[in-house]
C-alpha cells in the first residue's frame, strides 16, 4: 500500500476542514481526490506531504509515517503545489539543479536532471527563465520539480488549474504516462478530468469522503442516462417522440433539434432510427453522450453547506 490514511481530521481555528478522513492508496494507482472548492483536498494533500500536521489522525506513506519519519515520507512524495509557486527569476535548468542540490542527487545530479528535463518536453525551454514560460510550460516545469529526485509517489494538487485546452490535454497525457511508473493523487474540482487520467475517484465534500470507488462503477450509478442528440430533417412533434420506446424526456433545442433522455440502459439510437424511416423522414446528425460521473459528483456533493 502507497498511502494509508486513517481518521485524519484538520481544525483551523473553529473550522473542520478535514473531518476523520480514510483513504488507502495502492501502489501504482492513478487515484482522483475530487471535490468542490473549500472541500478539504489541499489540506489533504499537505498532510499526506507533510507540509502540514493534522489535527488528529494517522498516515503513512510506502509505510513511512508522515509523524515520526518525515524525511523518508518526503523522499517518497513529490508534491506540486496548488498555484505552482516557482521561483520565475530562475531559469530552468537552473531552477531544477538548484533542487537537485536540496535534495543531494550527488553524481546523479546532471543525468537525473537531463532524463526529467526530457520526460517532462523542456528540453526546449530548459535555458529559458520560468518567468517568461507560458502556464503549460511552468506546469511542466513543477511536474519536473516533483519528479526530480524520483519519489514513488506524487501528489498534484490541482495540476491542469487554468490552462488552456490544448496545455491542459498536454498535461493530462504527460499525467498519464508518469502515472505508468507512480503511484499518483492529484486533485481537481473537475469530473472530466478523473475520468480521462484516473483509475478511480474519492470524492470528497465539506471535510468528508462521500464517494470512493473506480470511474468505472461511478459512472455505472447513474448508467441508463443516455442522453442522445438528434437532427431531423423536417419538423417533428414531441409527443411523437415521446411514443417511441425507451424515451423519458424529449427536449427541443431549436429547429429540427432534440435532445432525448433514455430512461433504461438500452441503447435507443436504433429505435429512434425505426421512428424516423416510419414518419419517411431523415436523421442529419445524431450524437450520444452517456450521463457519467458529473451527475454523481453533482448529486454527492450539493448537500447544504449552511448545515455546517
Ligand atoms: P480545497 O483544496 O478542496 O479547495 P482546502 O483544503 O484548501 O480545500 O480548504 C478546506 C477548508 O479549510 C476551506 O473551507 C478553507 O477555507 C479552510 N482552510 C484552508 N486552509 C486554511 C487555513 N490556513 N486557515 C484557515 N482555514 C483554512
Ligand atoms: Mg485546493
């Protein structure tokens, strides 16, 4: 086991931020901590980094306590920070050895330092100073600062915040392969993102875990939502869509356009097919989107907040 969490529990002042919160991670899994802001993922994150002692509770990571054996648990443990603070004066290469030091590669240093500079696509902007990367590319460059010295586990926190599409599907694949080799957490308040890197999500809400289970499952909750996208040719009455079997609500979306909710877990493309060549008229464009694992996140996690 990579991680174990047990009961960990963070007060800040009157506030719980964590409340007695579990979480065992094996080695080799790509692990989602997904939850909305204030839902306690960074001060998770810390913990198990130890950057930050809770309140009550115990951890260990690769079976190093994150009390008693801080040093080993901080060789294991790469960590990028929320907002990736780095330092921008500091040009990358140079940024990266001078980490090499902190954390004594010794001869290994310069190999080490390639090998990264490589694995994380900077070999281009290795002589460039961070200030003046764009936000994908510093992205990058805290990736390499939490790979350096080659821990087992990493731990991101928020590691696609504020890129564009095209970094942040950069980052995600990049994410994936390190992820072939790591034991990783990485937080995100966003669903699409569990689901396209991780093997499976904590879904965490006010300082407590609501959901723990493989995206495969997740999604399998709420299986049965297909939601299908059409376009007929010619105008089309909603009660007659409605008439075809399988169909739970129908939605108009302008035009000739629908959307159609299927109420069981069969595919209802082809009936819809049957429906149009019955009434001789046309599909332009039909397009299905299964219900996933937003709608479990959105259902486990708008509990009232003014409860606490
Ligand atoms: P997340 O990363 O999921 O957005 P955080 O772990 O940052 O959540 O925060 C959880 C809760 O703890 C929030 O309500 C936040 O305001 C509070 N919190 C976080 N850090 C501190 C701190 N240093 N002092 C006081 N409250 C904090
Ligand atoms: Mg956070």
């Amino acid at each position: 086991m990579s991680i174990i969490a047990r009961e960990i529990t963070k007060v800040y002042g009157k506030q719980k931020a964590l409340d007695a919160v579990s979480l065992e991670i094996n080695a080799g899994e790509v692990v989602g901590l997904l939850g909305p802001n204030g839902a306690g993922k960074s001060t998770m994150m810390k913990i198990i980094s130890c950057f930050l002692p809770p309140t009550s509770g115990e951890a260990t990571v690769d079976g190093f306590d994150i009390f008693e054996q801080e040093i080993e648990v901080k060789k294991r443990v790469g960590y990028l920070a929320e907002h990736n603070p780095l330092y921008l004066d500091m040009y990358v290469r140079e940024y990266l050895s001078f980490l090499a030091g902190i954390h004594k590669l010794g001869k290994k240093r310069k190999s080490r330092i390639n090998d990264i500079i490589d694995m994380t696509g900077l070999t281009l902007e290795q002589n460039k100073k961070i200030g003046a990367l764009s936000k994908g590319y510093r992205q990058r460059v805290g990736l390499a600062q939490a790979l350096l010295h080659d821990p087992s586990v990493l731990i991101l926190d928020e590691p696609t915040s504020g890129l564009d599409p095209n970094q942040l599907l950069e980052i995600r694949s990049l994410i994936k392969e390190i992820g072939k080799e790591k034991t990783i957490l990485l937080s995100t308040h966003i669903m699409q993102e569990v689901e396209a890197i991780c093997d499976r999500a904590v879904i965490i809400h006010l300082g407590k875990i609501v959901a723990d289970d493989s995206t495969e499952n997740l999604s399998k909750q709420t299986a049965g939502k297909d939601i299908i996208k059409i376009e007929f040719s010619e105008l089309v009455n909603a009660d007659n869509i409605k008439k075809i079997g399988g169909v739970h609500t129908v939605r108009n979306l302008g035009g000739n356009t629908w959307e159609i909710e299927a109420s069981g877990e069969k595919d209802i493309r082809e009936d819809i097919f049957n429906f149009a060549v019955g009434h001789k008229i046309s599909v332009l464009s039909l397009s299905r989107e299964q219900q996933s694992l937003e709608e479990v996140f959105q259902s486990l996690t708008k509990a009232d907040r003014s409860e606490k």
